[in-house]
C-alpha cells in the first residue's frame, strides 16, 4: 500500500512538471511540419505574358482584345495602348490559349481576321502579333439532309484554300466557325453564323454539320464556293443563303441513290424479276428530282427541297424493297427446294408401288422439278449453282429417308387391345393412293382447279407496303383558329408519344416564313397514381405553357373566371378546387413541396369546352380502373376532371415528374395555305401535323399503306374454290357407303378419318 501510494504520487508530480514541457514540444513539432509541407509545395509564381498586336504594314493596332484561355475557361484579358501593346497576367502552368480579336466599330464587319494562339508562341520577350485584314460573311437560311427529319447538330464552318482546298490557317491554326466546339464564335461572342474570312482574298467554305443516325451520329459536309473568284473588303459586311448549296448537296444524294436504284432494277429485270411497281416508283421519283432542280435553279428553296426529300423517300423505299425482295427469293429457293422433293416422293409413291420403282420416279421426277425451277423462278439464278445442287441433293436424300425408313421405326404396342394410329399410317396412306387412283379424273380436274387458282393469284395480283405523305380529313366544319398543332409520330390519347427532350426547334419554326408564333404545351404521362398535391388534395393532370403565347395562339384566356393565366411561380385551378381548398386569388399554396401563388382561377364548363387546333379536347388524361374492385383491374385513359388538374408556367410544370412537351400550337400569318404548310412539315421533320382553317380540320403525317392490284380477280376466284368446295363435299356424300365398309373391317372414327386427310395431303 505505501509503495502504491508513493507511486501516485509520482505520477502526479511527473504530469505536473511534464504538461508545460509537453506543450511546447508539440507546438515545435508542428511548426517544423508546416514549414516542411511549405518547402514541399510548388510555387505558382505571378507572370505576365506582352506582346505587340501590329496590322500587315506594321501599324500598331489599339483597342486589340487580348484574351487568356485554359481549354473553354476564360482567365483574363486586356486591350492593346496606342503602340499595340498588351499584357496578360497568368500563373505557372501550361497549356494556355490566346485570342486576338479587334474590330472597328464604324465598319458593318469585323476587319482583321482573329489571331488564335498557343501560349509558347508569345512567352519570349517583345513578341509581334500581325493581324490580317478580314471582313464577315453571315450564313442565313437553313441546312437541312433528306436523309433525316432531324436537323443538323454542330456546323462547323471550315474556311478553306480556293485552288488547294486545304484549310486557311493564322499562326497555324485552322480558321473555324459555327456552333461546333471547335468554332471560335464561342471564344469571340459572336453568332453560331457569323464567318470572319480573309478580306481581298479568294476562298472557298466547308460547311460540317452531323445528324443522328441509327449507327449514332453521320457527318455530311458541302463547299459554298461563292467566292471561289471572288473576293470580300476590308470590314465589309455580306449574307449569304446557305440554302442553294445544301440543296444542291441533296440532290446530289438523290441522284446517287437513283442511280444505285437504277442499277439494281436492270440487274433484278435480267434476273428475271418483275419489276413494274418499282420502276414506276422509280420514274416518278425521277420527276419529283427534275421539279426540284427547276425550283431550286427559280430560287424556290423550300419547294426544292420538299421535293427532293419525296424524291429520296420514293428512292429509299424501293431500295429497301429490292433488298428485301433479293433476301426473300434467296431464301425463299431453299425452302422450295425441299418441298419439291417432299412433292417428288409422295408422286412417285403414288404412281408406282415397288421400292426400287419408287426411288429411280422420285428422283427423275425431282430432277424435272429442279430443271424447271431454276429455268422460270428468278431467285434460282441468286444462290451459287453448287449450294443450289447441294440443297437439292440433300433434300430428295432426306425425303427418301422419311418416306421409306420412318415408317418402319413408328410400330409401338397396343393399348386396352386397340393398334396405336403410328402402327397403321402406311396402309392408310396405301388406302388414300388407291382411293385417289379410282377417282383418277375427278382428283385430276380438282388438282388442276387448285393449280391454276394458286398460279393465277399468286402471278395476277400484286401486294405492296408503301410510304408517303397522307392527309385525311378529320372535320369539313370551319375551325375558329387558323393554325397548326405538331406531335411527335405515332401519338395517340391512349399512348401518348411526347416530343423529345426540349420538344420541337423553336428557333427553326419561327424562322419559317408561314410562323407568326409559336407556343409548346407540356402535360403530365396518364397515370394510375396522382402526380402531385396542392395543399394536400391529388392532382391528377399537369398542364403548362407560356402564358402569353398560349393566349395568342390559341385564346386560352378565355377561360379565366377571375385573376390571369398563370406566370412562373403561380397556379391556376377550377372553380371548384378553389372551393374545396377554400383559397382565394393571391394565396400561396403547397404544389408538392413547392409554394406557389394562386394567380387565377378558370371556368369549369369552360374549359371542357375547350379544344385544342387538332379538335382534341384541352383536358389531360389519367388511367382509371374501369372494373369493379372484385374483378381484375381493366385501365383505361380517361379525361381528367376539372378538379384535378392544375394550369402552371411551362418551366414550372417541366421540374415536376412525367411531364413532357406534348405538341406545339403555330399560328401563321395572313395568306399562308395553313394544309400545305402542315403537310411540309410532315413531310421535311417527320411530325404529325394538324391543320386548322376554314377548309376545315386535317392531319398530314408520313405513313404506310397497302396498295393492292387484281383485286377485281377476286369474283372468278371465289367461284372456282366454291367450285372445289362443292366438289370435296360431294365427294364426302359419296363416300358413306365407303365409311360403313371400313367401319365393318375394325377401323375406328380417327382411323377413317385419317384416311380422308391422307388423300387431302396427297392433293395438296
């Protein structure tokens, strides 16, 4: 115990005096560790990177933009003095850019040609940057492929050499524009059209663009060689169509695919195929081609390229269906192959009863067949000659294998004393033969009934799948609006189909002569479930869009029993929601887990009054069950209730889930053809376009049809199978007595009945 205690107080004494020490120690050990970590790191010392901007007489230029650039991040800048002279503050590191840009003001255009560097290029001391005169060209119009209904993503303007066609350089960077990444509009603030070229020089302009494609993105690219002889001034202002270029790029496509069309219909026609309906489409085709280049030469550039995009869609679909044509005749040979020699068999074994007789018939007979089908059946001549010999070998080979051994291994033993059906197929089959060979004329005369009926269907009459632009007629009644409602393809109440992220080009549209405006419509998926709450009540149905092109377009304010439609940040419900709510204009309500302003509220009958360009009712839908709860549930999309839904701001009701862009309403200017307008955008973007005027309602979307010849034919066919029919049930009569003498040898129902099948598969 007392050594116990004087250890504790050893201890106490030890703590005592070691606390201060203690301190001290640590905070030296961390001081030494700072200054360490100090020596470690690397010092990024403050640098300046100089230079003289200088035009080509060695004048100073004052005012030059001098920008700093790491990748797309913009550091710094600074304006050259009255001697050219700039400065530029940077931190040590590399792979900094540099930017040269100056323009007078009193010209339209830019005047010298932006110098684009790399940093290493101005680091030695009393480096001169000599900026060449330039002018700008502005690209109007719009570049559009037949190839697609999208429009071109990322153009890249590529100023090229007129005689060598290599890209122009300045400091040895190529001079590109346009929205791509690679474009220096992005890095001068200028407009995605906007091409500063060369001034006093020749020049010739690739113009890149990509579009989806079904293998991910294709690229297509086109010179504009307007000044290819030519030249611009210094700081001088030109516009330039695109629009005649890009056509003409197109009808470049068409005519190569014309001609690879061509090519395959010769190729087909000397194979032996018939090739009527796809060299009248064709021809037409070549039409449409001949009146788009007599449109483009008048300056017509939208009808060009309309129909250009019908010469290319008539193309591309006889190209496909000759591709598909060529697949089917190739493998459809295969398949014949082997049920001529199955027909082989059963005739030898019906002609001759010896084995040896029925082998040496089989293959003369086959022999025969196969003479005669690679003579008349053109899709003989596609397949090489020895797989052809080599199918055909193999198949008599396996159908004298089935007809001759199979039946030998299909014995299995009785059941309850009866014989199993396998055990009697061959004297069923040997029964069918000679009943067929007593009614040798009667068989004779129906076998050829059948023959010219299939022959004569099969060569008199034609069935074809074909795509084009229809236009149907919804309602001759007078519509209130003039305008145009445009959905994304394949839409309907029940599955909608809503537009793609950010919905339509808006900026294309209203670049469009016929648009006066244009107002996109975004609404909630239907859903079994609720998409949101206000204030605790479930709401159903989403509706949003720009208040004030909504009313322009389509005079929805009329349904506004008392406050405005509403504005981002507000909400908009029914009478009788309000009511319910007991809520009145200018409260802040609970929209999920967002607060938003009650700015008005609209009119119940009103609004199920409502319709939209496309006669639709305004309303949009939910899934209900429409069973009772004690049977499986049955959805249906219905009409939301007014109670239900909610009028927001387009950018509001885009943050909730499922809401999408539906469709986009376009009002158009005073003497636009409102049906041709639609049927052009059906036709060039692929939409589904309702037009709205006082011809009445119609839609015009690109779709498929069946298009049918010989149809006429069908009467005299209908009389010879009835013929037939007539003939087969005769037969049945005249057989009763034929039925009791199998019955009375032992043969059962199935039994006889096999016997009549056995002879009806003989005939077939």
């Amino acid at each position: 115990m007392i050594r116990g205690v004087g250890i504790l107080r050893t201890s106490e004494h030890s703590n005592a005096v070691g606390g201060p020490f203690k301190a001290a120690l640590m905070l030296l050990l961390v001081g030494v560790l700072l200054s360490n970590l100090l020596l470690c790191m690397p010092a990024h010392a403050q640098s300046y990177v100089t230079g003289t901007v200088v035009d080509e007489d060695g004048v100073p230029v004052e005012g030059a933009k001098a920008s700093l650039w790491f990748g797309r991040k913009h550091f710094t800048s600074d304006y050259t003095d009255s001697e050219g002279f700039f400065e530029l503050e940077y931190y040590g590191t590399t792979g900094y850019n540099i930017s040269i840009y100056s323009d007078d003001p009193s010209t339209p255009g830019v005047d010298y040609l932006p110098a684009w560097m790399q940093f290493n290029d101005l680091k030695e001391p009393g480096a001169v940057v000599t900026l060449r005169p330039g002018a700008s060209l502005l690209l109007e119009g719009d570049v559009q492929f037949v190839v697609s209904n999208s429009l071109p993503e990322d153009l890249l303007y590529t100023v090229l050499e007129p005689d060598s066609g290599e890209p122009m350089t300045q400091y040895g960077v190529p001079i590109l524009y346009g929205s791509h990444e690679r474009g220096q509009n992005f890095f001068l603030d200028l407009e995605p059209n906007h091409v500063v070229v060369p001034a006093g020089e020749p020049f010739l302009l690739e113009v890149n663009s990509s579009i989806p494609d079904v293998a991910g993105m294709a690229v297509y690219s086109f010179d504009v060689d307007e000044y290819r002889d030519g030249a611009l001034g210094v700081g001088e202002l030109a516009s330039l169509d695109i629009r005649p270029y890009s056509i003409g790029f197109n009808l470049g496509l068409v005519s190569s695919l014309m001609d690879e069309v061509n090519a395959s219909i010769d190729y087909m026609r000397e194979k032996g195929f018939y090739m009527v309906k796809e060299r009248s489409t064709a021809e037409d085709a070549e039409g449409a081609y001949v009146d788009a280049q007599s449109l483009l030469a008048a300056g017509r550039f939208v009808e060009s390229f309309g129909f250009s995009k019908m010469s290319y869609i008539d193309l591309a679909q006889v190209r496909d269906r000759l591709i598909g044509m060529q697949a089917d005749a190739t493998s459809s040979v295969y398949i014949i192959v082997a049920f001529l020699a199955l027909a082989s068999t059963t005739i030898a074994f019906l002609l001759t009863n010896n084995d040896s007789t029925k082998i040496v018939a089989s293959a003369a007979v086959y022999a025969g067949f196969l003479a005669v089908l690679y003579t008349a059946y053109p899709g003989s001549v596609l397949v090489p000659f020895t797989d052809f010999m080599r199918t055909g070998l193999l198949s008599i080979a396996g159908s004298l294998f089935l007809a001759l051994l199979l039946p030998r291994w299909m014995k299995g033993g009785s059941r309850r004393g009866m014989v199993p059906l396998r055990n009697i197929l061959v004297p069923i089959f040997s029964m069918a033969k000679r009943s067929i060979r007593r009614r040798r004329l009667r068989f004779l005369l129906t076998l050829i009934s059948i023959t010219v009926l299939v022959m004569s269907f099969v060569t008199l009459t034609s069935f074809s799948e074909t795509k084009d632009l229809l236009v149907r007629r919804i309602s001759p009644t007078p519509a209130p609006v003039r305008g145009v409602l445009l959905r994304s393809g394949g839409y309907s109440f029940e599955t909608p189909e809503f537009m793609t992220e950010g919905g339509v080009n808006l900026e294309w549209l209203l670049r469009q002569p016929e648009v006066a405006q244009a107002s996109q419509r975004a609404e909630n998926l239907p859903s079994i479930r609720h998409v949101t709450t206000l204030n605790g009540v479930r709401i159903y149905g989403v509706v949003g869009f720009d208040s004030a092109l909504e009313d322009e377009v389509l005079g929805i304010s009329s349904v506004i029993e008392e406050g405005a439609l509403p504005s981002e940040g507000g909400v908009v419900i029914s009478e009788e929601l309000r009511d319910a709510l007991d809520v009145e204009v200018g409260d802040t309500l609970l929209l999920g887990g967002t607060e938003l302003v009650l700015e008005g509220v609209f009119d119940d009958a009103a609004l199920w009054a409502l319709r939209d360009l496309d006669g639709e009712s305004y309303l949009p839908g939910k899934e209900e069950n429409m069973n009772p709860p004690e049977e499986r549930p049955m959805y249906h999309t219905i009409r939301c209730e007014t109670d239900e839904i909610v009028l927001l701001g387009l950018t509001t009701a885009m943050e909730l889930p499922l809401v999408r862009v539906s469709r986009v309403d376009v009002s158009v200017n005073e003497g636009v053809d409102v049906r041709g307008f639609a049927e052009r955008l059906a036709l060039e973007r692929g939409y589904w376009a309702w037009s709205s005027s006082d011809s009445g309602l119609h839609v015009a979307l690109m779709g498929s049809y069946l298009e049918g010849k010989g149809l006429p034919l069908m009467v005299p066919w209908a009389i010879v199978v009835l013929n037939v029919v007539v003939t087969m049930l005769n037969s049945m009569y005249e057989r009763r007595k034929e039925i009791h003498i199998l019955s009375s040898v032992g043969l059962n129902p199935a039994q006889i009945a096999t016997i009549f099948v056995a002879e009806a598969s003989i005939i077939g």
